[in-house]
C-alpha cells in the first residue's frame, strides 16, 4: 500500500516522481522512465535541452496518476489527447522563440 491516499493525491499541488513512486508502490525512476517512454500515462514528461544539458521535467496529473492506480486508463484510452497537447505544445514553443526574436 502506498503512503498516499487519493485524496491526499488530488489535494497535492505539485505532484512530485517521488509522490507518484510512493502512491503507486514503484521507484522514483521507474515513474520517470515510465513517462519519458509513453509507458505510464500520467502525465507528460518534457525534456529540456540548451547548449550545455539536458534535462527532464515532469508535470503528474493527480486523477490520471488515480486512474492509473485503479486501472481504469490506459495508454491507448490518452493518446489522441497527447497527440492535441504535443501539437499545443510545439505551437506554443514556435510562438516563443517569435517573441524572444523581437
């Protein structure tokens, strides 16, 4: 059993790997590399790169991450809605370096 209720989970404002680890009963990395290869569906793994590293940031949606727990979604019930939020992203990302260019 993890350390987290679900409640405790919807009521956090920052869902941390190790929050979602605990709650799920898995390592901090395993969450991690679940989410930066589409393999756990619970949010969205964003990787940041600039000319020096990388690095990966991590947003954990609290009923997603619920959801998951109980088995009521999967991979295939949320890729449309990655596709539209990878697209929102990438036009998000064009619009600013327009605006840094100015």
């Amino acid at each position: 059993m993890g350390k987290y209720s679900d409640d405790e989970i919807r009521s956090c404002k920052k869902i941390t790997l190790q929050i979602a680890a605990s709650y799920l009963g898995i390592s901090p990395l395993a969450v991690g590399l679940g989410m930066r290869n589409n393999l756990l569906p619970i949010g969205f793994a964003i990787k940041h790169e600039d000319r020096h590293s990388e690095s990966w940031g991590y947003h954990i949606i609290g009923e997603r991450l619920i959801a998951y727990k109980h088995g009521k979604i999967t991979n295939v019930q949320v890729q449309n809605i990655e596709k539209n939020l990878e697209t929102i992203i990438s036009k998000f990302e064009e619009m600013k370096k327009d605006y840094f260019l100015y």
